[in-house]
C-alpha cells in the first residue's frame, strides 16, 4: 500500500463518532460546501432555463416544461457515457486529485453563468451545454467522493459516517437553493460567483486529506477489464442489483424536482424565492431525519423500512401534485425528503457494506448512474409527460408509479426485505437462499 494512504488497524482504538478524525471533519465541510454550490447552480439553471423558453423564445407552458426535460437528458448523456471511465478512476487513482479535478470544471461553468447572466447574454443552447458540462464532472466527482469515506472511517463507524454524510449533503441542499434562489432575486449573477468560489473551496478541502487510493492486492487489471468486473460483480450480486434498481425505477417515475420551476412560475407563482424554499424543502426534511439516524442509526428491520419509505416518498409526491396552497406544498416535499433519506441511508450503507474496498469505486459509478438516471432521466420523463398531460397529472402519475415499483421490487428482489441489520452477517445471509438469522 502506498505510503500516507489511510487506514484503520484492528489493534488501533476505534474512535466514539466520526467526527472524532480529522480527515473526516474536513471530508464532511467539503461535502456540504459542494453540494450548496452545485445545488444552487443546478436548480437556478432549469429556472433560467424555463424562463428563458418562455420569455425570449415565445414557447407556452408545455414546450417549455418539455425543454427541462430535454435538459435533464442534457446532463444524463455525459453519465451515460463515462460512467464507466468514471468507477476505474475512482480505482485506478487517487480519489482526492479526482474530486479536485471535477470541482474545477463546475467552478468554470458557475463563473460562466455567472458572467453571461450578468451581461444578459444566456441562450438555450448556451444553457445545455454547460448542462452537459456539469453532468461530466459530476460523474467523475460522485464515485470518487463515494468510495473516500470508508477508507477514513472504520467499518463499524461507517453507518453512521454515512448518515452524518447524507446530513451535510441535505444542509448543502437545503441552504443553498433557498440562497440562490434569494440571491438571484436579488442579484441574477451573484448566487454564480459565490457558487464558483464554493466548489472551488469544497475540492482543495478534499486536497488536504492524506492520499485516497483503493487497496489492491495485486496490480489493477487493464482499464477495460475493471469495467466489465464492476458490471459483472454488481450483476452477480442481487442483493446490490435490487438496492441499485429500486432507487433508479422508483425516483424515474416519482421525481418531482424537475417540475418545480413549472409550479413556482405558473402553478403556485411564487416566483425564483418559492421555487428556492420547495427546491430545499425536500432537504430539510432529508436534514432532519439524517441528524436522527447519525445520533440514533437503525438497527432493526432495515429492508424493510426502505421499502417503506419508497411507498411514504410516492404518496408525498402525489399529494404535493394536487396541493395549490405553498405552504401545504411544502409541508408535502419535506415529508417526501425525509422518506428518501431513510431509503438513501439504508440503500448506501447496505452497498458499501457489501462491496470490497476494490470494487468500491466502479460499484459507486454503477449506482451513480442509476441515480442519474433515475433523476435525469426523470427530468426528461416527467417533462415529456408534463407535455401530454401537463405539470400536476404528470408529478401524481409518478408518485403512483413509485407505489407500485416499489412492491414489484419486494417481489422480485426478497433479498431486500431479509435484511435486518447492517451487519455483514446477515447482508451475506440476505443474498443467499437461507433465512436471515433472527
């Protein structure tokens, strides 16, 4: 192993929390301060993005929904596409220098949009290439921010590592769309600039942390052949592939954020500020819920309570599509945020928990992918939807559809419901044939 890589030995004394070591101290601001400047640029960008369809190109309310589909489907082909490149970096090389590299990329687009707002100069095809430019550093930042907290984390610490992860990534999302959105209101390129300098910051936090490498055995296999072991492992293993699938058909169908702009601007009317509270409602309601279970971690029945907390994020989806009071809207999305943050703690920690260190990378960029899909794709689902059926029954079609993948997955993958701890005991036990130990 390379000198200054870090890890964990049995004999050393295994700290009372995370936030006990440094190194993750700093993983954890890095996280929230990333997430607050990407969040904010992301949710400003469909805005921009729906206005720009319908102020200066004339397009009614169904064309220009539609548009944030296809901008949803701007982000998810750059995924699509170097996915896989993505999980063998992850592996291949050191996770910080990685995570350095996609920072700076979003910084550029933040510092773009930050300029061609301020000189009123931003354009549809302008606003999906630089779509496409952040989903490519995204899917090389994801996998690789991933698989760095367990190598600073001790095993058993690492459920709960996760979730005070998951709690700084709510913070970043709660706070940072809600500021943007004040900002932007304010100032149209303000929340860009600050965006820029934030991700910057977020990727040499990453930097300062000892070297970040996946733990081989034995020399890497040739880049092409890491790829189809990562598919083929995720592939043979169907305990990852029901937890992988369930998050990608169920937030496909049941994916209310890329509407959002359609509600704030002609639903509810409640302007960019609105659309910056419902944007982070959802994340508050995450926030809450991932403080819980970092002072409280589940310990029993975990299968199925994410199971369940798929059927809770469908019907919060449904009646935040039907609501036409704001307040009631977001009572609804932060209900649908808190049910998807059991869903996300359980399915994360369960994944890695399942995955050899050597394998984290690519299966980190396998299930960032289904995650991409399932949002990005859904972006273009619902927007296509929303064209033929229009923003509210499109948003309540999903919910029910959520609903009903959910079940179909307890069918087909009854590994996910044997689970009942986060023990790697029973997660082995799960994927086989045997009953789960009581």
């Amino acid at each position: 192993m390379a000198r200054g890589v870090i890890q964990h030995s049995a004999a050393l004394p295994v700290p009372a929390s995370p936030l006990a070591i440094s190194a993750y101290r700093r993983f954890l601001l890095a996280r929230v301060f990333a997430v607050f400047a990407t969040l904010s640029v992301v949710v400003l960008i469909g805005y921009q993005t729906y206005d720009v369809a319908r102020a200066d190109y004339g397009m009614d309310r169904r064309d220009a929904a539609f548009m944030l589909g296809l901008l949803g489907l701007a982000q998810f082909v750059p995924i699509a596409l170097l996915t896989p490149l993505a999980g063998v970096a992850a592996d291949r090389f050191d996770r910080r220098r990685v995570v350095l590299c996609a920072n700076t990329i979003d910084s550029v687009i933040a510092l773009t949009l930050a300029i061609c707002t301020w000189r009123d100069a931003l354009s549809l095809p302008l606003l999906f290439t630089l779509a496409a430019c952040h989903g490519s550093a995204r899917v090389f930042n994801g996998p690789a921010l991933a698989a760095i907290a367990p190598n600073i984390v001790p095993p058993v610490l690492l459920p709960r590592a996760i979730a005070l992860s998951s709690m700084a990534w709510q913070i970043g999302t709660v706070v940072g769309p809600a500021t943007g959105g004040l900002l932007f209101g304010w100032n149209p390129s303000a929340p860009f600039f600050l965006a820029a300098g934030m991700v910057l910051t977020s990727g040499l936090l990453i930097s300062s942390l000892p070297p970040v490498r996946a733990r081989h055995d034995k020399p890497p296999a040739h880049p092409f052949r890491q790829v189809a072991e990562g598919f083929g492992f995720v592939r043979g293993n169907r305990f990852l592939m029901g937890c992988i699938t369930l998050d990608l058909f169920a937030v496909l169908l049941g994916g209310a954020t890329a509407m959002l702009p359609v509600f704030a601007r002609d639903i509810l009317m409640v302007g960019p500020e609105g659309l910056g509270l419902m944007r982070g409602a959802p994340a508050a309601g995450a926030a809450a819920v991932a403080a819980l279970l970092a002072v409280r971690p589940l310990e029993r029945r975990v299968g199925t309570r994410m199971l369940w907390a798929v059927v809770v994020f469908g019907l919060a989806t449904i009646a935040f599509a039907l609501s036409r009071n704001l307040w009631l809207s977001l009572a609804c999305l932060v209900v649908l945020g808190a049910a998807d943050m059991v869903s996300v703690f359980i399915r994360s920690s369960l994944v890695q928990l399942a995955t050899p260190d050597t394998m984290r990378g690519r299966v980190s960029a396998i299930s960032g992918l289904a995650v991409s899909a399932s949002n990005e794709l859904g972006e273009l689902q619902s927007g296509m939807a929303a064209a033929l059926l229009g923003a509210v029954w499109a948003v309540a079609a999903g919910g029910v559809g959520a609903i009903v993948v959910t079940g179909l997955w307890a069918w087909l993958f009854p590994e996910l419901r044997r689970v009942t701890t986060f023990s790697t005991r029973y997660i082995d036990t799960a994927t086989s044939k045997e009953e789960p130990a009581p």
